[in-house]
C-alpha cells in the first residue's frame, strides 16, 4: 500500500515538474517570404519546410542563434532573444528579419495560441484579449517615409546635424535596426556614433536585433561599451 501511495507521488510530482517546466518554455516561429527550399536551426534543433513556415517549440535559452540556410549558402545567422511563455512570431524577407508578434502562449492556464500567429477560440473574442503590441511599432516609420528621409539626412556633412535630424525623426516615429545600420554608418566619428546608437535603443522597433550593430563601430572599446550598455537594459 505504501509503495503504491509513493509510486502515485512520484508520479504526480514528475507530472506537475514537467509541466512547469513547460510553462517556462518560449516558442520561436519564423515564416520567411521569399520561395525556395530552406533549412532553419535554433541553436541544434533543425525545422525543414515545404510552405515556408518554421516552428520551433520548448524553446528554454532566452539567447538562442537563429540560422536560416539556402543549399549550402547561410544566408542568416543570428542571436535573437525570446521571453519565457511567450511566441516570438518573425518574417525573413530580403535579408532582413523582422519581429512580427510576440504572443502570451497561456491564458487561464490554458493554451491558448493557433498554429502561427494568432489567439485561438474564445482568447481571440475580446473576453481575454491579446496581448496589446509595444505602442512603437503602430508608429513605425514607413519604407516611404524612411527613404524620403534618407535623402535629407544624407545631404547632411556633419556629424552633429545627422545627430539633429535623427532626434527629430525618432521624436515621433520608431526605426528598425537596418535602418539605424544606414544612418549610423555615415557618421565620421564613431564617439557620436556609439552616442546616437545608445540614445536610439529606447525607440527600437525590433530590439532583439540591436545587437547586430556592434560591428559598425570603428574601435573595439566602442564596440564594448555599446554592448554592454545593451546588457544593461
């Protein structure tokens, strides 16, 4: 009788160990635009894909590196950071990955996602609604928008008027990493460079890519401190 009551403990205990664990779990899907045959890792874990969606599931490092392969090319490498309990939704498209969604993968201690990118059942009727998106991305500057300015800014010669003109375009419109790339990248002093960079992060619409810009600076201590600043937020 006794063993039979520790045996139903046991079990029990490893039962509710192994959900808990999976309850702290993220989940990582990546949806990639362009056709062709593709081969995506996070970290070791290999998905394969004939419609162009790659999902990975119990994903427990919070740091894990993105890899997307095309034949024998590797056409991205990358860290990318996921939230316990969370689905990072992305799109791969020209070269560029972009964070679509991040979603609560439980609500009432239920699951409560679809199969990619959205709430299921009664999670997506407004009785327990979504997790509202970070207030920047509704205000992401257009590809448009950023291109009309893009031919001001680069009229500019002077470091401290880049500096001006991104300060006013950041007041009321968030930036992408890639777009950060360009206008950081015509600066000639990397200081001010690494200044701007740091000044930006607060109104970065993908900020799990920010880090990607440490190889732009010109000296490795700037290079340090703007990571280090990073690890910091």
């Amino acid at each position: 009788m006794k063993k039979t009551i520790f045996l139903g403990l046991a079990m029990l205990f490893a039962t509710l160990t192994f959900a808990q664990k999976n309850r702290s779990a993220a989940e990582v899907f990546l949806q990639i635009v362009n056709p062709g045959k593709y081969n995506v890792y996070l970290d070791d874990e290999l998905v394969a894909s004939a419609n162009g969606r790659f999902r990975f599931y119990d994903v427990y490092n919070t740091v894990p590196i993105l890899s997307i392969i095309q034949g024998n090319t590797v056409v991205l490498k990358q860290r990318i950071r996921v939230i316990p309990q969370q689905r990072l939704v992305l799109s791969f498209d020209d070269k560029r990955l972009i964070t679509l969604k991040q979603l609560t993968i439980y609500r009432n201690r239920q699951y409560a996602l679809d199969d990619f990118d959205a709430y299921t059942g009664d999670y997506n009727t407004g009785i327990v609604p979504p997790r509202p998106p970070r207030p920047e991305l509704n205000r992401l500057l257009s590809d448009e928008a950023f291109e009309a300015f893009l031919t001001q800014y680069r009229k500019e010669n002077f470091d401290d008027s880049r500096s001006r003109m991104i300060k006013v375009v950041s007041k009321n419109s968030s930036l992408l990493t890639a777009q950060v790339r360009i206008l950081l990248k015509s600066f000639s002093f990397d200081d001010e460079r690494l200044r701007v960079a740091q000044n930006l992060y607060k109104n970065i619409a993908d900020p799990q890519n920010y880090f990607t810009l440490s190889d732009i600076f010109i000296f490795p201590s700037n290079k340090e401190d703007f990571l280090k600043y990073l690890e910091k937020q």
